[in-house]
C-alpha cells in the first residue's frame, strides 16, 4: 500500500509565473491512518481538505481569485477521489486477509 497520496488540481491554472508551468499538487501522508476504520478515514478526510484548501490557496480576493480557488479544489477532489477509494479498499482488503479464523471449533 502506498504511504502517501499525491493530490493535484488537473487543468487548473493560477495566474502567477511561479505557478503557470505546473498544475499545483500536495502529498498527504497516511502513514499513521488505519484507513479501514471510521477513525481513520475521517482523519485522511480532514487532512485531505487541509491539503487542497493549503494548495489552492489564492493571494486575493477578487470574484476570479475566488472562482478559480473553487475551481482548483473541485479538480483537486475530483483528482483525489479515485486515489482515496483505492488506498481504503487496499486497507479493508488486507485487513480481513489478516484476520485468522479456527474452524476446528
């Protein structure tokens, strides 16, 4: 299983030269999330939106700021959704293959 996840905000662009030749990414580290329970992937959903909310980030307020902001934390989500589902069913997953059961009972 992967340790970390890499977030990025696809067809997103901010309107800064530091910016323009990459799309923005962040990593999130669930290294210490045990991803198949509640706990845990509420914990990877609260650092998952501190991620995107960090990495979205805007210097400004005016209305086409904010709308791109929106914009990079929808792809962002949208991005990251896939690669949540796959590490908490991997998680679930090895969890019951570690889970012995006696039959001689």
């Amino acid at each position: 299983m992967r340790k970390s996840l890499v977030i990025a905000a696809a067809l997103f662009t901010i309107p800064s030269a530091a910016m323009a030749q990459d799309a923005p990414s962040a990593t999130v580290n669930i290294t210490d999330l045990d991803l198949s329970t509640k706990a845990g992937q509420d914990k990877l959903d609260k650092r998952m939106d501190q991620a995107i909310r960090r990495m979205c980030r805007v210097d400004g307020y005016d209305a086409e700021l904010r709308r791109q902001e929106t914009a990079c934390r929808l792809a962002a989500k949208a991005d990251a959704a896939p690669k949540v589902a796959y590490v908490i069913e991997a998680a679930r997953s090895q969890r019951f293959a570690a889970i012995e059961l006696d039959v001689q009972g």
